[in-house]
C-alpha cells in the first residue's frame, strides 16, 4: 500500500466515509452525555423533593 492510497483511506473508509463515521461517534457520544445529565439532573430533582417532604412532615 502506497502512501497515496493511505492517505485515501482509513480502515478500508474513504475520506467522505471516514468523516461521516466520526460525526455519528461525536453526535452519540453527545446524546449520551446529554442522557447522563438528564438522569442526573432528575436525581437531583429527586433527592431534593426527598427531603422537603421529610420538613414538612416534621413540623
């Protein structure tokens, strides 16, 4: 394999193939970080509805 024809491909991909993969890994790796801030956020939520009831139901 030359270097032309490395330069042209990565894995088997041509460029156009390879960028297109990397957009899909970049835009699932944002929907997961998205997803974990969700769950985060709604345990978060959770926990703090937790302990306002526990104030409540003392006084």
């Amino acid at each position: 394999m030359n270097g032309w024809l490395l330069s042209q491909t990565i894995n088997g991909m041509d460029r156009e193939a390879a960028f297109i993969m990397g957009g899909v890994i970049v835009e699932y790796i944002l929907w997961l970080a998205g997803a974990v801030l969700l769950f985060y956020a709604v345990a978060h939520l959770w926990d703090w509805l937790e302990k306002e009831i526990k104030k409540r139901r003392k006084k």
